[in-house]
C-alpha cells in the first residue's frame, strides 16, 4: 500500500555489517575457483594452527586473514578444511597473542563471508567462547577504569603490550558480536541471552580510553541489536548507566577528537601520499550518530527513560543538526575519487607483503584513504536511517491488550464466533451467481457515505513539518538517491572497481529513497483535506522530485534481466522504494506534473518487474491518481484504464486484484469527468461485470484465520465492485 512506511531499517537489508556482500565481489560472481598458489599454501598454515609453537600458531592466523580477504574462492577452500573450527578453537589458547589474531582471523572471515559463515560459527560452538571472552575483557577494563587517572605513571613493555592485546581482542570479539546478531534469528537470540550489554555499555563509558575503534566496534553492535529487538532494548534500559552514557555521547562535540585523530596521522607520515588527508577519519562522528540512532530507538516519547533524556528536545537540538550536516555529499565527485583511487591500489597489489609477514593491517595510501571514503558514507547511512525515524510521522494504531485474565479466552471464543459466521456467509454467497451478488449490493450513495465515516490519518513527528521543509530535504534527499557508475555491481561476472563502496553506496540510495517516502507519506497526511494547492507546489519542486526519481527507475528497469540475477538485489529494493516516492508526489499535486507519454509507458511496464504485492499496489495506486488527475487527457485515461482493466482480467493475486478494483472505480467514481466517455464507450462495464467471479474467487483465497484485515478489504472491494456495478447500470437506463 501506498501509505506504508519505513520507521526502522530492516535487518534483511543489510547484506553484513561492515563491508562487501560475498556476491559481489568477483570470485563470488564468477566460478571462484581458489588461486593454485594460495592453494598450495593451504596445507602449511592449517597445520600450523595445531603447532606446539605460540609463535607459529599466530603466524597462520595472521596468514589466514592476509589469503582470504576479498576472496571468496580461497574462503570456501580454507572453510571446506574446517578452518572456522580450527579458529575457533585457538580462542581458548594460552597466549594472548594468538587468542587475539584467532578473534582477528574470524571477525574478517565473518565480514567477507556474511550470514552464512556466520551460521557456521554458530554451529560450531563459537557463542561459548564468545561469552568467556567478554567475561574477561570486562572485567580488565573494569580494571583500568577503575585506576586513578590524576596518579601519573609508566607502563612496563609487558603492560604496553598486555593492554594493546586487549584492545585488539575487544574491537575483534565485539565485531564478531555485531556480525552474528545480524546474520539470523537463531544467532541474534544466542546473543541476547549471552548479557553483552554490559560490557557494551562499559565500553561506551570508557570511550576515552579504550580508545575510537573498541568504541565504535561496541556502538555499532548497541545500534544493530536495538533495533526492534525487544529483549535486548530491555536489557539496555534496565543497566543504570546506559542512558546516561549514550545522551553524554550524543551531546559531545566530535571535533576535538576527529583533529586529534589527523594531527596523529599526520606526524607519523610515513608512506603519505597527496591526497591521502582528504577525508577525515570520521570514527567519533559515526560514534556520536551511532549513540544518537540507539536513543531514539530504545527511547520511547512519555516513557519512564524519556524523563532523564527528553527526547523530543533531544532531537529538535542535537540529532536533527547533526543529521542536516550529513546530507550534502557530491556523490558524482566522490565516486570518480573512488575509481581513482581503486586503480591507484591496484597498481601497488604486488607490493603489498606476503602471507610470511605479519603486517596483515598493512594498507597503502590509496587503500586507507579509501577506507575513510567508506567509513563517510557509511555515517551519512546511518544519519539517513536516523532521519528515516524521524520522518516517519504516521501514527500505528497500538494493539489492545486483554483487560484481564478471561478476557483473552474471551477474545478468542469471539474470534470463533465470528468466523463461524463468516463460514456460513461463504456458504450462502457460493449459491448465488454474480448477477445476484450486483443485484443486492449496496447503492452508490451508501459507498460514499462508509467512505466519509474513515477517520483522517494521525501524524505526530517529533521534528514539526515545517522545520523539516525548511531544511529542503526533499530535494537534498532525491539528489543523494541520484545513481551513479558505482551504485550497483556490473551485470555479469566482473565486480565493481571497489566493491566496498559499491555496496554502501547501494544503501545510501535506498536509505535517501527511504527517509523521504516517509517525508512524503507524512506531508501527504498533513496536507488531507486541503484544498491549497498552490501551497503544495510551492513548498515541494514537484516536478524536480518527478524528474529525478523517474531517473532512477528508468535506469534500474533498463536491465530488467539484471534484476534477479545474485548480488543484485539492492537493485529492486531502490527501485520500488523509488515508486514509494512517486506515489508521494503523485498525491500531492497530480494536477501540476508534465508526464512525458515515455514516462507514462514506463509506469505501465513495471509491474512484472516488481517482487512484492505492496510494491505492485503503490504502482497501481499511482496510475489511478494519475489517470484521474485534473490535467489528464482522454487518450492518457483510457491507456493507463484499459492497462489495469487487462491486469485485472488476469491477476490471481488477492492483494493486486483487491487493489486493481479500487483503482478503476476511483477513477470512474465521478461520471461528470470529461474523461467518462472511455468508460461508457470502451465497454468497461461488461468486462467489470464479468470480472466479478473472479474477483471474489481471488478474494476467498484469503485464509481468515491468517489474514484477517486483507480478507476484510477483499471482502469489502467485492461489496464496492457489485455496487458500482449496479449504479452504472441505473446510469445507463437514465441517460
């Protein structure tokens, strides 16, 4: 449905949590067969997993991480070894040292290899580990957290190196927490019940210290795992400083921090290049957004939290500013950046050391300034997912809760009852044939009356549409979904230039497509009723928006065979996001676009394109309005009616057949419209008429017991149909 919207991000969508899907990497796209010399080198290192001697233990762990990256071919040669166990089991070594590159090994075979390494982990038993690790740095952190700061003193070498252990354990071990609370349900339950918050929360207290990666590791997994995760939003809520901690954070300038973080870059200097400076580390910002998106999803306006922090003010004075700054990047500008700053890095691939080094971090300037392009866009995402929320100012309708112990029993012997009665009028309506159905529908007046009863849409957003407006985010939203040569993998078996960035730019679009859906769903809300639409064309650019998002679908559906191919599905997701937008646009001020019969054509092709029922009912609400805006043509009307009438002769989907009803009788509600002459003359109402028995057939395929309120809308649209029916027929008589 057309009203649908995005309040939080959903877990499916993020392929893994930091960087490149599998599938789109190019030894995941082609065949992926291992490199023979990689191979060869296989047998060595695993066995000096299982070496007496610590130091060759760290070594092959090191290598593993150095023959695996960004290669998916040599990954399932090493996992078909049982690497991922092998690892596993170097987690409870008596060194640190290789405790420590064993955690570094599985959080990058967990990155590169996605949901289904992650599962892999799982089952072998990794959660175990996992949990006696976490016990262990908490309580070293506690630890230095609870010496005195004021009392100066220095650390021996052992000390310097025990405490740099640490922190690299606990950046390892935290990611690989993130990684599987995002990989399934199974997983996510096993870190929920594994009391991680605490030494999350710990971390984010001791940011100072523990220093910018460990803090961002542990913000990150916070982040994932509140969102529309009740169990865990619990647990954080309940430990007594967590919402002190994540509104200091929120509120503390990330400036200081981020030039501290270049002066120390640029004294070590070493191997600097022109350029390499010119994108900022950006770890305490994406820091502070971080803490800033897991308030407003733990938070709840009027809550008991909300007392301490006043969220509404929060994000009127802090969140939205923050989120303003974000939304001005020049995608174009960057993307070229990135190409040639990816052909730098490969020019200097042979020179990077072999898998007998140790120096696995070893990154040339090309490739480190890449990774701070990365990690920006990857911020301005998460600002996108935080003013998602924030837009999303259509209220849900809470579920009632039983009033007390019999009422529940109560509720359900009325549910039996109803659909007792429901059974017995499927019965009754089985015996009459359609003419009998349009014969005792309701009059046409008695429609329009139920209509009018509908209650208006609530809208309560915690930023007023006005100062949302007047920030120009829609058209600063639509400009970020603009694609570019880096936005999708190439069709085929060659991978982007630098898949990193290809895969964030992919959710950057969808996230921009997102948030300003729901800007425009809200608006839309807002504005019911009015009958000012000069005001609606002057506050949004209409057809600036239309022009820009039609862009988008034109180039996402030239490829229509691209679209379902693996590691493309980023495509269909941006491009019924897209006509989530349009639909706003169209409701707004249908009657002040220029529709090019091209771009009418377009919206009449796609739906064989689009995955999913809402999207196929967005597309048709559109085409409706469309077709019955004030500026529509006869010629429009009937291409886009005769469209729908001949889908609908067709569909056997309930949801597409219920919306394909409303559309035609939306559009020919009014016989006063010049347009009418289509439907008196083109002989729509025999094919409506004789369209009913499959509408309602459509309609009984809806399970009651399941679907409910679809199977009420069906049932509905049926009543509506038969009625219409009826009316046109006493129009017909009369005239």
């Amino acid at each position: 449905m057309g009203k649908s919207q995005t309040k939080k991000k959903t877990q499916a969508w993020r392929h893994n949590p930091i960087r490149v899907p599998d599938a789109h990497v190019g030894a995941g796209k082609a065949e992926g067969k291992a490199d023979p010399g990689k191979e060869k080198q296989m047998l060595p290192i695993l066995k000096k997993l299982s070496s007496p001697e610590y130091a060759d233990r760290t070594w092959a762990c090191a290598a593993i991480c150095n023959l695996i990256q960004n290669d998916a071919a040599t990954r399932r040669l090493f996992q078909s070894r049982n690497v991922v166990g092998e690892l596993i089991e170097r987690l409870s070594d008596s060194v640190d040292e290789v405790v420590v590159e064993a955690s570094g090994a599985l959080r990058n075979l967990a990155i590169d290899g996605g949901h289904e390494l992650c599962g892999e982990m799982f089952n072998k038993g990794i959660m175990s580990h996992l949990t006696t690790l976490t016990v262990k740095i908490s309580a070293t952190i506690d630890t230095i957290l609870a010496s005195d700061p004021s009392v100066p003193r220095e650390h021996t070498d052992a000390e310097a190196q025990a405490r740099k252990h640490l922190l690299a354990l606990s950046e390892n071990i935290i990611s690989l927490i993130w990684c599987l609370a995002e990989a399934s349900h199974k997983t996510l339950n096993a870190v929920n019940g594994a009391g991680v918050e605490g030494l999350l929360v710990k971390v984010v207290e001791g940011r100072k210290v523990v220093g910018a990666g460990v803090t961002l590791a542990a913000l990150q997994a916070l982040y994932s795992l509140t969102q529309d995760n009740r169990p865990f939003t619990s647990s954080v809520l309940r430990h007594p400083s967590a919402i002190y901690a994540l509104a200091e954070l929120c509120r503390e300038d990330h400036t200081p921090a981020e030039e501290a973080g270049a002066k120390k870059r640029s004294k070590k200097g070493k191997g600097k290049s022109e350029g390499s400076e010119e994108v900022g580390d950006g770890r305490a910002l994406l820091s502070r957004l971080l803490a800033c998106g897991i308030l407003r999803s733990i938070v709840k306006p009027g809550s008991r939290s909300d007392e301490d922090v006043d969220i509404q003010r929060l994000t009127n004075e802090v969140i939205m500013p923050l989120v303003n700054e974000m939304l001005d990047l020049d995608l174009p500008n960057i993307t070229n950046r990135v190409s040639q700053l990816a052909s730098e890095a490969a020019q200097t691939e042979t020179d990077k050391p072999s898998a007998k080094d140790l120096k696995t971090d070893h990154q040339s300037s090309a490739e480190q300034t890449l990774e701070r392009i990365e990690r920006m866009l990857n911020t301005v995402v998460v600002a996108l997912e935080i003013l998602t929320g924030i837009c999303a100012g259509l209220e849900d309708e809470e579920e009632k809760e039983p009033a007390g112990p019999g009422a529940e029993v109560e509720e359900e012997g009325m549910v039996q009852d109803d659909q007792d009665e429901d059974e017995e009028m499927d019965s009754d309506e089985a015996e009459m044939d359609d003419e009998d159905l349009i014969n005792e529908a309701l009059d046409h007046a008695d429609m329009a009356e139920d209509d009018e009863d509908d209650s208006p849409t609530k809208v309560n957003t915690a930023v007023t549409i006005q100062s949302l407006l007047s920030h120009h985010l829609p058209q600063r939203l639509a400009k970020l979904g603009q694609l570019t040569p880096l936005s999708f993998p190439p069709a085929g078996s060659q991978p982007s230039s630098h898949p990193p960035t290809t895969s964030v730019l992919s959710t950057l679009h969808l996230r921009s497509y997102e948030a300003l859906n729901n800007l425009l769903l809200t608006v839309v809300a807002s504005l019911s009723g009015s009958t000012s639409d000069a005001r609606t064309a002057e506050t949004f650019p209409l057809q600036e928006l239309w022009s820009s998002l039609m862009g988008t679908v034109q180039m996402v559906s030239s490829e229509p065979d691209v679209l379902m191919e693996r590691g493309q599905e980023m495509r269909p997701e941006v491009l019924e996001m897209a006509l989530g937008c349009l639909w706003g646009i169209i409701k707004l001020g249908p009657g002040s676009l220029n529709i090019t019969p091209d771009q009418l054509q377009l919206l009449l092709s796609l739906s064989p394109l689009l995955r999913t029922p809402l999207a196929r009912t967005r597309l048709i609400e559109s085409l409706s309005t469309l077709a019955s805006r004030p500026s529509v043509t006869s010629s429009e009307n009937q291409l886009i009616s005769t469209s729908l009438l001949s889908s609908l002769s067709v569909s056997n989907e309930p949801e597409t057949t219920i919306s394909l009803v409303n559309a035609l009788i939306d559009i020919y509600a009014d016989e006063t419209r010049e347009y009418d002459a289509v439907f008196r003359d083109g002989g729509y109402l025999a094919a409506l008429t004789s369209a009913v028995g499959g509408v309602r057939a459509a309609v009984r395929k809806v399970d009651k017991k399941k679907e409910r309120e679809m199977r009420a809308r069906g049932e509905e649209a049926v009543e509506n149909l038969t009625a219409f029916i009826k009316y046109r027929r006493q129009l017909a008589k009369t005239s």
